[in-house]
C-alpha cells in the first residue's frame, strides 16, 4: 500500500475551502484531473455520511467514486473513504485527508491520498489530484489580497 500527498495555498480562508472540498456545489467546481466535466455529485456532508460522484475526462471516458465522511473538523480536517465503482482504477477503499490551516494568504491545503493499491496507482492518483487540486486553487486565485510584509 502506497499514498499521495499535495501541498497547495489557496487564497481563500479555510472556511470557505472546507465547504469547497466538502459541498456537492463545491466539488462539482474543481473535481477531476482535467477541464472535463463534473457529472454528479451527491454528498451528505456529516460523520457518517455517504458521497458520489462522477466526472468525464476530455478523452471522454468517465470515472466514478464513493465513499464515507469518517472525520469532519471544520474548517481543519477531513477524512473520507474512497473507493472507484467497478474499481478498475484502484481496487479496494482508500482514504482521502485534507488538512486546512490558516495562512497570511488564505489556507495551506495538505491533501493525502493514502491507502492505494501499488505504486502504478498512486502515480495514476498524484497525475490526477495535482490537475484536480491546480482547478480548486484557480478557484480562489483572486479570493484574498496577497499579504502585506
């Protein structure tokens, strides 16, 4: 078992970015490795929880996930299971952790895909969460002022 993990600042305070990574209207604006559309989303944003969703690449093929809200701390931390339907792109649950922590210009973003099946696979999963994540920062990129020495 093998993991991803991304640093990225957001200029956006946590808040607001917790609600991006956790909200169907949020992940339906950054979700997926390329500009292809967001297809689905459905979450029931709670300990407990359940999430769906499906996006289509630019190549055309589709991919869908689900999984579970096993910690939610807002705005600090999330943690979800994670598994693809049919499972082709990675067998077996993984696990999502997103930790958000005050910055002068908005939010440092730890995100860890953690839990993948072999090293295949979390180079497959670091392509697409660095396209992905690269969308969410695009989001907020005039959300906050740049910090003032």
């Amino acid at each position: 078992m093998t993991g991803v993990t991304l640093v990225r600042r957001i200029r956006a305070r946590p808040a607001v970015v917790f609600d991006a990574v956790t909200s169907a209207e949020g992940i339906a604006r950054w979700w997926g490795p390329d500009a292809g559309p967001v297809l689905l989303v459905e979450a029931d944003v709670r300990v407990g929880g359940r999430y769906r969703l499906r996006f289509r690449m630019l190549d055309g093929t589709q991919h869908e996930s689900t999984g579970e809200y096993l910690e939610l701390l807002r705005p600090e931390r999330v943690v979800m299971s994670w598994r693809w339907t049919g499972g082709v792109e990675d067998p077996g649950e993984s696990r999502l952790e997103m930790l958000l922590r005050p910055v002068p210009e908005g939010t440092e973003l730890t995100f860890s895909h953690l839990l993948l099946h072999d090293e295949e696979r979390q180079r497959s999963h670091e392509w697409g969460w660095t396209g992905a994540l690269h969308k969410l920062e695009a989001l907020f990129s005039a959300e906050l002022p740049a910090a003032k020495p």
